[in-house]
C-alpha cells in the first residue's frame, strides 16, 4: 500500500502528458479529458475524485458551468435542507455559500484520492462541481445520489467570469476589455476553463432526459422568472418539499428572501472573509441580471455566439 500513492500520481502524471493541450486566454496550459479543458491542478483533482469519491446514496451534488448562478444555487440548496433551524444561527448566516458547500476537484480531492470527508458526517452531504455530467458519473461508481445542474445563457455567463476574473486578479479598467475581447475568442473556440460551454450543458441535459429522478436540469432565467415555482420544484427533487402549512406560514418565500442577491450581499461573512482557494467572498456577488451582457458585448459578439449555440443545440430541446 505504501507504493500506491506514488504509482496513482504517477499514473495521472503520464496521462496527463499524453493529452490534447492548449493556451487559454490567461496563457494557461489547459488539457482536454473527456472533451473538456481543464488546467494541470484541477484536472489532478477530477483525477482523484473519479478514483476515490465514494458517493453515499442521499449524496447531493450541485453543478453547473462557471459564473452561472453557483453561488444562488448553493444557498438555496443550503436553505431548503436547513429550514427547520432558527434565523439567529442559520448557516448561511456564518459561512459563504461556497464554504459550506465545497467544489469537490477544487476543494476536497485537489491533493488526494481519500481526503478526510469528517466533517460531513450528517446526512445528506452537499457538495458541487463544474465538471460535465458524463465526467461526474464515473466518480458517482453508479450511485443514486441527487444531481442538481443550473444552466445560464453563455453571454451572461462569459460576462460574469470577466467580472469575477477582473476582480480577483485586480486588472485596471484599460486591461479589462481586452482581456473580455480574449476571453470571448476563448469562449467561441470551446478551449476555455470548464469548456466548451455546449458540450458541458448538453452532457447534463442528456443526464436529466435519461434519468429525471436523479438528474434536475433548472435554467437560471426561470429560477429568476418564476422563483417561487422552481424552488418548489427544488424542493420536491431533494425529497423536502413544502407542506401546505408552509407555505401558508410564507416558508417559500422566506427562503427566497434569505438568498437573494441583496440579502447574501449584505451580510457581514459576505462583505469579509475569504474562501478556502483565497478568493474574496464579496467577489461572489455582483448583480445576477439576465441579460446585462448587452451592456459589454458588441452586436457581432452575440451574433457569432448565438450562431455557434444554435449550431450546437441543433435537435435538442434547448433554446438560448
């Protein structure tokens, strides 16, 4: 047993030599594993959670493509398991919505195959991901745990990685188109982080169709549209869904008050603090609108992203 670690590292060290590569838009060395593009550090951790996740059947697992409405997702997830708790010390009250429910090829497994999972002890353990569903489910060994995938449109999620990219590594106003006109070359080529984009909701769509038990497919402009209907219906995936007394006492929408934007944007953990990765808490929020891409993206950006969409989508039942 004492060699094993050394021949799993160097198992995954000579796979991910042999791999598809490419730069990003950062100049990041990315690879590609089962059709998507992931650096050296994160593809190790997708590594380490496909050989060493062992999925308990009440497992729930949150995913989604980057910057589409992870955070909202978390704390509405985090929300409906801990209604029965008083408001005065509810979760979300002491801890980002990422620190309570952790990426698992990020967070847990970034350096092991059998990370100390202690802390999640109770039942059901939440935890998420980005990586696409086909992905996940070799880490899921068949497991009927429950998958939750948020889809965004594109733009609006490209537009929100720029942001959160900006932010974090401090760029100047002058830098920062640049770097959008960079991540968009990025964006419509599919070689970017997590990417493509497509292949990523298309693989979760495909899971939800053939498995809707255990597969929740929700779209973000409904869960903005229509918040009350798609968090009973969140609900009800999870196996706790709301009682007629509940909602008659308002229980929906005193969890959809608890985490709206303005509300997790002014709380105190969330104006301070940072993650476990050393990101800002606060660079979590901004303004989670629909369609504020068409304040940063010219009308030949859209154009050429909605043509590549339409392309991709072609005989599905998804609709940008």
């Amino acid at each position: 047993m004492e060699n094993e670690i050394p021949k799993n590292l160097q198992r995954d060290i000579s796979l991910i030599s042999s791999l598809p590569c490419d730069i990003n838009f950062h100049g990041t060395k990315l690879f590609k594993y089962q059709g998507c593009w992931y650096d050296n550090k994160t593809l190790q951790g997708i590594l380490n959670l496909q050989r060493g996740f062992e999925p308990q059947e009440t497992d729930i697992i949150v995913a989604s493509f980057p910057k589409s409405g992870t955070t909202w997702l978390k704390a509405l997830t985090v929300a409906l398991l801990e209604r029965s708790k008083h408001s005065s010390n509810h979760p979300l009250l002491s801890d980002n919505p990422h620190g309570l429910v952790p990426v698992l090829e990020l967070r847990l497994y970034t350096e092991t195959s059998k990370p100390d999972l202690t802390n999640f002890s109770s039942s059901p353990r939440l935890f998420s991901t980005h990586v696409p569903f086909h992905t996940l489910q070799e880490a899921l060994k068949n497991s009927s745990c429950k998958v939750v995938y948020l889809w965004r449109n594109v733009k609006d999620a490209l537009v929100s990685l720029w942001y959160f990219d900006c932010a974090n590594l401090k760029i100047e106003e002058e830098r920062s188109m640049l770097l959008l006109e960079s991540m968009f070359e990025s964006f419509c080529k599919g070689v970017s982080y997590y990417g493509p984009f497509w292949e990523h909701v298309l693989s979760y769509r495909r899971g939800s169709l053939e498995d809707p038990e255990h597969v929740l497919f929700l779209r973000y402009e409904e869960l903005k549209t229509e918040p009350f209907v798609q968090l009973k219906k969140l609900a009800e995936f999870l196996g706790c869904p709301f009682t007629v007394e509940e909602e008659e006492r308002g229980s929906v929408e005193e969890i959809l008050d608890l985490c709206s934007l303005r509300n997790l944007k002014n709380l105190e953990v969330n104006k301070t603090g940072k993650t476990a990765r050393g990101v800002d808490h606060k660079n979590f929020f901004r303004k989670g609108e629909v369609g504020d891409f068409k304040n940063y993206l010219t009308p030949e950006m859209e154009k050429k992203i909605d043509m590549i969409i339409e392309e991709k989508f072609r005989g599905t039942d998804l609709k940008l």
